[in-house]
C-alpha cells in the first residue's frame, strides 16, 4: 500500500471506528473492504484498524478475520473463532479419547454464529473441529471490561459428531498475528491515557502552577512514553521478521506498557481519573484485559525466559 | 557497496584475519591493553578498507551509508574484539569534527582517529558542572597567540591517553550561560596542560581531571564559530545516542548470551530471562529505526533521549542479572572471568550517569516530545 492510499484507507477507518462500536462496527468494516484489504495488505489492515480500536475505545470482531486469515481454514465465512483461554496462547480445544473439551473465550459476534471453529492440539500439530454453537455453553462476560463483549466458551463434545476435521499447521502464525493486532490495540489504548494525562497536567493547577510543572508528575508521563514506544519498535520489528518469538515479545512489552501507562496516567489524574466522569477508566478496563488475551505480559515474558534457559542462546533479533 | 555486502566481505575477512585480530592472549585485560588492541583492531580494519566505509570522502573515507559503520562496530564487539565504549568515542568524535572543523583540520585529523592513529577525548564536565552542563566555566580568551584557555575538566574519559580534545570553553560573561560557550580542539600535549587520573569503582582509571593554565590554541582549532560551542555539544549527543548506542546494544546482546552459557542451572529464574531479553529487544529496535533514520540523511533530535533511556536501563538489567546468576563470582570470585563480570556489573552502574543523566533524559522527554513545557 502507497503513502497516499494508507492515507484514505486510515481516514476511512477511522471515521468508521469514530462512530461505530461492536455489531455496527463489523458491519462497518465489511462494507468499506477492511476484510479483503486483511488479506492483500495485512500490516497496514492490522496495525491501524486496532491502533484505532485501542485509542478510540471502540470493539468489534475483527480477531475473527485475523484468525481466519492466518489459519485460512476452508470453512464457511460465517464461522466464529474461539480464542485462547484468559491468559493463554494455546489452542482453546484438547481432544480427550472420544470428546472435545473446549475452554476458552470469543469475541461479542460468537453470540451470533451457528458454527464455531475451535483449534485443538493434536500429536505434533494443531486441528480444527467445526463446533455447532448450540453444542457450547456461551456466558457473555461482564467483568473488568464489560463493554469489550467477549464471550467465556466451555463444553464438551462427542468427537466423532463433528465434521469436517482440518488440520491448522499455521496455529502459531495466527497466534502471532493475534498478538500483533492485540499488540497494536494496547499501544492505542496507552497512548490515548498518556494524552488525557498529559492535557490534564497542562490544565490542572495547583500550588499555584500547571501540575505539569511538577518533576514527579514529568518524569511519570516520560516513563509511560517510553513504555509505549518500546512496544512500538518492536511491533514494528516483528512485521519485519514474521517471526512468531518477535510477536510474542511485541505483545508482551505492549501489554505491560499498558499496564505501566495506567499506573502512571491514573496518578496523574488523581480523583477526577478515579471517576465514571472521566474517560480515563476505560481505558485502563481494557488494558488490563487485553494484556491477558493471547498471553499475558506474565505468561510470554516467563515462557520466554524458560525458553533462552533451556537453549541456552539468544537469537538474532533485529538485525541492521 | 550495499549493507548485505558489506556485512558478507567484513564477516569473512574477520574470519580469515581472526588470529592477527585477537588480543595478545598474554594481555591481562587492563585498559592499557584495551587501548593496545583498540589501535591494532582500528589500524588493520582500516587498512583492510572496513573502517572507511561510511565516512564521507573528504575526511578519508570512502563514502557510503552510515550503517556500515553500525555494522562495523557491531560486528568488532559480538566478536569480542573491542571494548564497545572506548571503541564508539570515534562515532561521538569525529561526525562533530565533519560537521563543525575547518575543512581542512577534518581532512588532516579524522583519518588519524580511524585508523587508531590517536585518540581524542571529550571535555565538557568540571567540579561545578555536570547535568548543567550550560553553566561551565573553563575560561577562554582571545590574546594575539590565539585562544589562551584556564581551567578544570573532570571525568574526562581517556584523557590520559589522548591527543586530542574537543573542548568547551566560556568565551562570554560568567553569565552568558548557553549562549557564551565556544568548542575547540585542542592538542593535548601543549604546555600548561596536566592530566590526572582517576581512579573508578569498576577499577579501571577511565577517566581523568584536566587541569588548563594559560593553555594557547590557535583560532582556526575552533569547531564553529565563536559562541556556537552549545550547539556542537548538541548535535554532538544525538550521534552518542545512535551508532555508538547501537554497538553498546550488540555488546549487551553478547554479554547476556555468555550469562546464558556461564550461569549454573536454576541461578537464574525464568521470569527474570524473559524481562531482560525484552529490554534487549526493545533496544535494538529502537535502536535499528534510529540508525535507518541517520542513514536516510535525517537530523536526529531529542527523541534519542528515548534511545538512550532505553539503553541505560537494559545495561543495568543485564548486569543485575549477571549478579543474581553468578552471584558467587561476582561477589568473591578472583578468577579473571570472574573479575571481568565484576567489572562490567560495576561499570553498568554508570550507564545512568554519563550522557546525560537518566533523570536529565527525562527531562528531555518531557520537554520535548511531551510538549509540558520549561520545567524551571
Ligand atoms: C563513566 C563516566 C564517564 C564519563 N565520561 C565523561 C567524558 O568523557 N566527558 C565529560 O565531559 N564528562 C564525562 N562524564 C561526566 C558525566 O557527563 C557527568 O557525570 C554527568 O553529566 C552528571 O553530572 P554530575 O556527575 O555532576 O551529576 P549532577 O549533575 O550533580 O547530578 C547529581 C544527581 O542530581 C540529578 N539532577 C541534576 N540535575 C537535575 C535536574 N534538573 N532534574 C532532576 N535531577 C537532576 C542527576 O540526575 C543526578 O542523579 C563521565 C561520567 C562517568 C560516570
């Protein structure tokens, strides 16, 4: 994609994530082409569509697309995905003798499919099951981030009456794809805190002067923008390399960027930032739960020291 | 001659030239050795043409994008061959030398820095001025010898041994602040000059004072123009924060690569790895983004601070790590291993010292890229 075309397809985004939210949102996305424009032009179609979504607080099932995409099963359009369990990154099925037990969480759409597919690990590989959505338990979660509209997904099912059985070799592309656009969406998220701290500290006076003057409430703001763009480098790198260890540390430092934003931005406010008055607590919901989808800040960064401790060497990263 | 290229030629030419190389093995790793090595590793890279490439021909390079030398430099220290810190002052020095000497000065002197001819130091802190670096007060004065210069550096890295110094001076009233301060090079053996080291907590005498009596320096040994001294020393700091932050980060890269092989199993928890890999990730991200912006010809500002934040902290996660993995060694070992990851975890201490503090980049970023406004 061309500088000038990115710059319509950004604009169109984004006046469509200015209005819309969930199911209006999806139908949005559809109409102006996102879906088509996923596959032809995935890094731009990922990082800006959820860079929007993280810093204008707006949801929808775009992680859906992102999964078909990378998985690119061949199963109806109209299926949905089920997604990790809370915290994890492995698949949300496990095949046990004859039965498929299911655990793990879907996006606000899933309450409007009939089919979902649900990847399970198999001996050396992944495959995917189509699960009618009548045979899963669906609980609409309320939580941390009741506006996010994700769905918990349990049940378990009688193997031998699904069809068909694919299998996904590309689980872990999808995970990173996953965790790319979660990735992005956090930095969006981040970045919108710092800049509601950041006008507050200019416009909230005390002791006779902008709070901004202050060097704890300074060296707080310049903390957080170097978390967000630490995260942002690395997204940048893991697009670069396609490597999944990349997608993994990008999410991972996004995730607690986030987290280190909220602490910080929520200081900075004070008690307006405490109240349903200000914007602020959204924003900090939803990091939170970001951070434990498709693996958790916790998760990634101890599975990726377990790792260097068990090769016992770093990869090359970001080469010149 | 493209970055791939140049990559190929340098990784085996430092294959086949491995022996020449590598430090006498019966150095003992002082910084008198250190320095020894340095000038060989310059002088051979240079000879061999690697040192040159992406140095502007009119200094004696042969041309060529700056990631060359990101390369270059990167490749010296993953090898072990150099000492990033002492090795980068060269990527500090000399673009100040191209951007603000007499065409000529540059075109006799950097080449003599490449090739490991000399070495130059840096002279901008004094007993009274560190962070504040606009309120110094080494004195110099116009007389018809030149400029006559009197006054104290302090901490001046390598002093002891260089031949050169890119030094601030106060040409204007005690008060004139940023705007009364003048940049000169000046020969480090002229009379009225006298070098003390000092000795450090890492136990390498690094650094030194610089004591200036009357010392003269010919007016065309000025680096810009006469008051323009804090603009070099301004643009000389992004350059601190981007090439030779990238060889710092590919040092770091291999430092925590030997913990991973050295450390005994179970001394390091997983969780810990994990963190310190990714402060190293996010490094040389950054860090590359950085570099491809200095190769694609833009000026680099205020957002190094970022870079430099960056880097001081994955220094200290690193040794901090090495501390918790080797703890025995580094608390009573004396084998020399142990006493080179002692000195390194002491050394790491500095990182958020020089260059500007960790808290003055913090400063910087609020400033700058956060737009809070004057923090005074
Ligand atoms: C290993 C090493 C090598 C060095 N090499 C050189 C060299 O080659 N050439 C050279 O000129 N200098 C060199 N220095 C000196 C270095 O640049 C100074 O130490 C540094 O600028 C800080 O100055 P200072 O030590 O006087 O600390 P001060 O400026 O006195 O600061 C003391 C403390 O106060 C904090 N502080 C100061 N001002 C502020 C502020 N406005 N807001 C918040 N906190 C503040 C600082 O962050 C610091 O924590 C070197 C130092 C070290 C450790």
């Amino acid at each position: 994609m061309d500088g000038g075309d990115r710059d319509v397809f950004e604009r169109s985004l984004r006046h469509a994530v200015e209005t819309h939210s969930g199911g209006p949102l999806d139908a949005a996305l559809l109409e102006l082409g996102w879906t088509d424009a996923l596959a032809a032009h995935t890094h731009e179609a990922v990082s800006i569509l959820f860079e929007l979504e993280g810093s204008l607080h707006a949801s929808s099932s775009a992680l859906d697309h992102v999964l078909a995409c990378s998985l690119g099963l061949d199963v109806p359009p109209t299926a949905g995905y089920v997604l990790p369990p809370l915290g994890r990154r492995s698949p949300p099925g496990a095949v046990d003798g004859a039965h498929l037990a299911v655990r793990g969480l879907g996006t606000a759409g899933l309450l409007a499919r009939e089919t979902t597919v649900v990847v399970a690990r198999a001996v050396n590989t992944e495959v995917a099951f189509l699960v009618p959505a009548a045979d899963l338990v669906l609980r609409p979660v309320r939580g941390m981030d009741p506006e996010l509209g994700l769905v918990e997904v349990s049940g378990t099912v009688a193997k031998d009456a699904l069809r068909p059985e694919v299998v996904a070799p590309s689980w872990p592309a999808a995970v990173a794809l996953a965790q790319l656009a979660l990735g992005h969406q956090l930095v969006g998220a981040a970045r919108t805190m710092l800049e509601l701290a950041r006008r507050h500290a200019l416009e909230r006076v005390q002791f006779g002067q902008p709070i901004s003057g202050f060097q704890a409430v300074r060296h707080r703001l310049a903390e957080t923008l170097v978390a967000i763009e630490s995260a942002e480098a690395v997204l940048g790198a893991a697009w670069e390399d396609g490597s999944p260890t990349t997608a993994a540390v990008a999410k991972a430092l996004a995730g607690r960027g986030a987290r280190t934003a909220a602490r910080h931005c929520q200081q900075v406010l004070a008690g307006i930032g405490f109240t349903t008055e200000h914007e602020f607590h959204h924003y900090a919901r939803r990091a939170l739960v970001l951070d434990e989808l498709f693996g958790s800040s916790r998760s990634l960064t101890r599975e990726l020291g377990t790792e260097l401790l068990a090769t016992r060497r770093l990869p090359d990263f970001a080469p010149l | 001659m493209d970055l791939d290229e140049f990559r190929r030629s340098l990784d085996d030419w430092l294959d086949q030239n491995e022996h020449d190389l590598r430090a006498d093995p019966a150095a003992k790793d002082t910084l008198d050795d250190q320095m020894a090595q340095l000038a060989k590793v310059k002088r051979l890279t240079y000879e061999a043409g690697f040192m040159r490439r992406g140095w502007p021909e009119r200094v004696g390079g042969l041309g060529g994008s700056s990631l060359l030398r990101a390369y270059l430099g990167e490749a010296l220290t993953s090898r072990g061959l150099v000492e990033p810190g002492i090795y980068s002052l060269t990527e500090v020095l000399a673009p100040t030398m191209i951007d603000y000497a007499r065409p000529e000065l540059a075109a006799t002197m950097v080449p003599r820095l490449l090739r490991g001819d000399e070495t130059w130091c840096q002279g901008f802190s004094e007993p009274g001025t560190g962070s504040n670096l606009a309120s110094l007060s080494c004195r110099a004065t116009r007389t018809e010898d030149g400029w006559s210069v009197t006054g104290q550096k302090v901490w001046t890295s390598l002093a002891q041994y260089a031949d050169r110094c890119v030094l601030l001076t106060r040409t204007g009233d005690a008060d004139s602040a940023h705007r009364g301060i003048t940049a000169l090079f000046v020969d480090m053996d002229s009379p009225g000059i006298v070098v003390r080291p000092i000795e450090t907590m890492h136990g390498a005498p690094e650094f030194s004072e610089v004591f200036f009596d009357g010392v003269v320096v010919p007016f065309e040994r000025t680096l810009g123009e006469e008051g323009q001294g804090w603009s070099v020393a301004m643009d000389l700091l992004p350059y601190e924060r981007s090439t030779a932050l990238w060889h710092r980060a590919a040092y770091l890269q291999q430092r925590l690569g030997s913990l991973l092989q050295a450390a005994p199993p179970g001394e390091l928890e997983p969780a810990d790895v994990g963190e310190v890999a990714q402060l190293l990730y996010a490094l040389r991200a950054r860090s590359r983004s950085t570099q491809r912006r200095l190769a694609a010809g833009e000026r680099l500002g205020p957002e190094t601070s970022i870079d430099k934040v960056l880097v001081a902290t994955a220094e200290q996660a690193v040794f901090d790590l090495v501390a918790d993995g080797l703890a025995t060694g580094v608390a009573v070992g004396d084998d020399p291993a142990s006493e080179r990851w002692r000195r390194e975890f002491l050394y790491s201490r500095a990182a958020t010292i020089y260059g500007g503090t960790a808290e003055i980049q913090r400063n910087i970023i609020a400033r700058r890229l956060l737009d809070l406004g004057s923090d005074r």
